[in-house]
C-alpha cells in the first residue's frame, strides 16, 4: 500500500536511513535477491504470508528462500 510505504520512508529518513523501492516481474525470491547482489544493500525488510507448514511443502516459502539467500540480513515481519 502506498500510505503505508510512505509513512516508512519518512520515519526512516527522520533517521538518517535510505529507503528504496523497485518493481519487477518474475518469481519474487528470485528477482529479490538478484537485485539485493547487484546492489548495496545492509537489509532486506519483508512480510510473510503465514502459510501452514502443510502449504510451505508444496509451495515453498519467499522469505525463507530470500532469508537463505539474499546475502545480507533479512527481517521477516508477520
């Protein structure tokens, strides 16, 4: 949501943080963390689905994958 994002990047750059954004299509773990090693990035902050773990079998996790991944620490919010 568009409020919601921009109520963070104004509390994040009242602390001095960079916050950026990007749009991309393809598989979600994938493109995150191709874009977290082509760049310089100290977090990856992303939300969780909750899925079962009957449905994380078959369907597999993006944060779990992106939290294996990524290269850099990742906060997985719930």
């Amino acid at each position: 949501d568009e409020k919601v994002f921009e109520a963070a990047e104004k509390i994040f750059s009242q602390l001095g943080l960079k916050i950026r954004r990007r749009m991309a299509k393809g598989l979600p773990a994938d493109e995150i963390c191709s874009t977290v090693k082509a760049g310089t990035y100290d977090l990856v902050v992303m939300g969780s689905r909750g899925l079962s773990d009957f449905k994380k079998i078959f369907t597999g996790s993006v944060s779990a994958k992106v939290a294996a991944l990524a290269g850099c620490p990742v906060t997985i919010v719930h």
